[in-house]
C-alpha cells in the first residue's frame, strides 16, 4: 500500500497498551527512498537542536540561582541528550530504509520476491547502544520527554479502538491525540457516544461529543426521558451547559463550568446536597457559588459532580427513599465515584493535574467530597457549605485547609448537635470539628410563620437506626420556626442577602495560603 507524503515523519509503530506494535510498509522503493531521505534530515535537524539551544541556557546572566542551576542539569542529563540519540536513531533508520529499497529492487522478480514486509529490522538497531538507550524501543526514546508535535508522536494504524482498549487514561489521552484530527473530528460527529464519558478524552472533546448525544436524544425524540430531565438535554445540545459526563437515563451529569488552559489557577468540585438531582442542572437553584467563582475567576475551572446514585433523603423519618444521607455506605460510595474523576478524568489532563484543587460539599455533598479523601482524593482547600458530617474513619488531611460556612440556626445543627437527635447522623460534623476554620453568617430570619413540629415521646426503629423523639431536647433555638430549614437553603445564595458567606467563601479559596 502507497505510503502517505508527510511533512515530517511520522512515529514508525503504534502504541496499544504502552507496547510498540510494529507498521506494515509496502516495497515500493521510490516511496522507501523519499522516506529514507526525510528520516535523515529530520535527524540532522534534531541533533542540530543542542547546538542551539544548549549555549543559550548556559548563559548564567540570563537566569541564577538554585532553580536555573537545576534547570541546566536537567537539561543536559535528559532532552539535550535524548534530541541527539534520537536524531541517531532516526539516521540509521533512513540508512535500513535505504538499503532495504536496494534490497528490493535486486530481488523482486514479477513473481513476487523477498523485501521490506514489517519494520521488525530495527529492533537490532534500537538495540544496538546507542548512548544510554541500549535496548529501548524507538517508543520508549520517543517517550522520554521529548517535545511533542506533528509528526513527533503520531503514527499510522491508530484506532479509536486502540485508544479506549487502553488501561490509563494517561495513555488514552496520549492516543486521542495522535490519532489525526479530521479522524478525531469524525468520531465527535458520527460516534461521540464512545467518547464522551471517557476519562483520558480531552474535557473540550467530551463536552462536545456529550453536546451531540444531547442532539441525538431530541432528534430521537427524547428517548422516553421525563419532560424536566429534557429541558436539561436541550440546554446541554444547545451547548449552554458544557457537560463531560452525561447518562440521561441514570441521572449521571457533571458540568465544567470554565475552560482548562495553561492559565488554569485552581480547579474547584462542587457536590451536592441530598436530594440532588439531574433536573437540578436547569433550575441551577444551589449552583450560585460556583456560577460566582467562576465570574470573579475566570481562569478557575468548576466542575459540578452529580451522579444518579446521590443520597435522596436524610434519614428514614423523612421519607422513604432507596439511599439515604445518615447511611455510610451511600456516601462512600460517591466518595470514590469523585476520587476516581479526581485522579482519573482531571489527573490525565496536563493543564488540570498540577493546579490547586478546592471541594465545596453542600449539606450532604459535603459527606462526599471528604468520603473521598478517604480513596486518594487530594484538595488544597475544603468547604463545608453547611456541610453534613464526615465519614467515620475519616481524617483530616495536614494540607488542606477546612472552612465551615452556615448560619447558626441551620436545621443541620440539630441533628449533628451532641445530644440524642445526633444518632441520626454520623461521623464527626464540621460546625462542631476544630480542625474547620467556622464562619457564622448569623441567625437566619425568613417571613414564614411558625409551625408546630410534635413527636411522641420514645423510639422509633427505622433498621439500622433508632431515632430518638426532641422533646426534652436542649436546643439554642426554636425548632419549630421555618427559619432552620429556610437558613439551610440561603446559605447557597450569592446576593447581597448573603454577603457574608458569599465573600468569606472566595476569601478563603483564593487569599487563604
């Protein structure tokens, strides 16, 4: 088969879970030449590089210091020297093309005959000792953190099937981006579906092909999806909502509200309180803080984690429900559903890896956000926005820094106060932890009248649980006043009604070192 004139050469084989599988070439010699001719000068353009570059970074009046010093060494120890080898490597590769063209041309008869079939050859001279890569793969020199760019990773033979059979979604990226991008551009048109939720896939290419499955949904007429959950399809089609994770059917969402970049200065998880759900993503009710965030930082980048599984209900005696909030094991498990998007969806994205992380955990969200620092997840800061309590077996990272923001009459107080109601939830609760710096944005004062909250006295066995009734309960403030429930929701608001929480909240991500 004819090989394909490219401006620069392209990387001989293909990766399939990290392994180098060799490309077929066909034996036309014409062709095996012109390729032969572009190895060789690429490789006297790499082994040029040093020669240019390494006299300018020597030059101590442009940088001093421990770091440039540092900098210089790590240079010479490893590009400087792998751009020569490579640029060898890539020399005696044009001269095995060559004479394998040679070779050819000698023995082919119209029959058929013997000639360049895979490019097995070069294994001997990779492995040959050339410098200190003996034995490498033309791969593993390619991998040794050398520039990437056309023709410098990319290969022929790559397929979207390679790239999802792969285990790491380090890997996976690596791979997406090789492919050639009129390929990538097919797979968001025709096949966006296998890409969109998968971690490793740039976040700009899921929320695009997230955007076409929310086309194909409505152009399917909905899929038999309830009326409240299409309105959130329409918004994500129209692209008004960037989402990098998207399964209807389940409830499954998460929003990136921002754009990654090199510029990106923290990268913040917004969880979500009991009750949370995928219809929330149009009303967008409890979402002001981060919608804030993001307007007074546009180089933040937010991401609004709802799976279908969340907590529904507090506790038994506030409704049945198949997961509820005082069960450890519901929040253990959106716990390590957020570790894994930590480490793996934003630790495969180079520009998201390395910049501060911050949780922000509403009421329940707040269980689940520090369920994942349990399973490896790591953040710089963490807010409890009145926040329910932390697993049991949790503790508190020395690295992070801990805020509680709630008004002091939250009907949250109640059930995590250390007197009997508490049994209701679990774990250590963040208003009452030293380890949480506390902002009180005071008493909350609703206009709703108050209502009469009477419970017998005694217990009630909900299974796993016993719920003890309140009414000899010593409590700083009156329960039966809508404010408690009504001050739990305000704390979410970013108006001048809630300044205070508003301000200390940005105060704290962004000032508190």
């Amino acid at each position: 088969m004819p090989i394909e004139k490219r401006t620069r050469p392209a990387y001989l084989g293909r990766r399939v879970r990290g392994m180098l599988v060799v490309g077929m070439f066909g034996a036309k010699t014409d062709e095996l030449r012109a390729l032969a001719a572009e190895f060789t000068g690429e490789g006297e353009m790499l082994q040029g590089v040093p020669g240019i570059t390494d006299p300018e970074i020597e030059r101590r009046e442009m940088w001093i210091g421990p770091d440039a010093e540092a900098f210089r060494a790590d240079w010479s120890a490893g590009p400087s020297t792998q751009l020569t080898e490579l640029g060898t490597i890539l020399g005696q590769i044009a001269r095995e093309l060559q004479a394998q063209a040679d070779e050819q041309d000698e023995c082919s008869s119209p029959g058929g005959g013997a000639g360049l079939t895979s490019m097995s050859a070069f294994g001997d001279i990779v492995g040959s000792g050339i410098g200190h890569g003996a034995g490498r793969s033309i791969g593993d020199v390619m991998k040794m953190g050398l520039p990437e760019g056309p023709g410098m990773t990319g290969g022929p033979g790559i397929t979207l099937d390679d790239v999802l059979a792969d285990d790491s979604p380090n890997d996976r990226r690596d791979l997406w981006t090789q492919l050639p991008e009129a390929e990538r551009e097919r797979i968001l048109a025709e096949e966006p579906e296998r890409v969109a939720n998968v971690d490793g896939i740039p976040f700009e290419d899921r929320a695009r092909a997230n955007q076409a499955v929310a086309e194909d949904i409505l152009a399917d007429g909905g899929r038999g999806l309830s009326e409240d959950r299409l309105k959130v399809v329409e918004k994500v089609a129209s692209g008004e909502l960037k989402v990098v994770l998207f399964d209807p059917a389940k409830g499954d969402i998460v929003q990136m509200v921002g754009t990654p970049s090199e510029n990106t200065d923290k990268v913040i998880i917004f969880a979500p309180p009991t009750g949370g759900r995928f219809e929330d993503f149009n009303t967008r009710h409890y979402f002001g803080h981060v919608d804030h965030l993001h307007s007074m930082h546009p180089d933040s980048v937010a991401f609004i984690y709802q799976r279908g599984d969340w907590a529904q209900k507090v506790a038994p005696p506030f409704g049945e429900a198949d997961r509820y909030a005082n069960d450890p094991t519901v929040a253990i498990n959106n716990g390590k559903q957020i570790a894994s998007f930590h480490q793996d969806a934003l630790g495969s994205d180079p520009r998201l890896a390395n910049a501060p992380k911050a949780g922000i955990g509403f009421s329940y969200g707040h269980s689940a956000l520090t369920a994942s620092e349990m399973f490896g997840a790591r953040y710089d800061h963490i807010v409890s926005l009145a926040g329910s309590n932390m697993p049991e077996g949790w503790t508190p990272n020395p690295d992070t820094k801990y805020a509680n923001v709630q008004h002091s009459n939250d009907m949250l107080n109640v059930a995590q106060k250390p007197w009997p109601l508490s049994e209701v939830l679990y774990g250590s609760s963040p208003d009452q932890s030293k380890t949480y710096e506390q902002y009180d944005a005071g008493k909350f004062k609703g206009d709703k009248p108050m209502v009469d909250f009477k419970v017998e006295y005694g217990e009630k066995d909900f299974g796993w649980i016993k719920v003890p009734t309140i009414e000899n309960a010593d409590v700083d403030f009156e329960f039966r006043n809508h404010d408690g429930a009504e001050a739990h929701a305000h704390i979410t608001k970013t108006d001048d009604s809630n300044a205070y929480a508003r301000d200390s909240i940005e105060e704290f991500l962004y000032k508190k070192k």
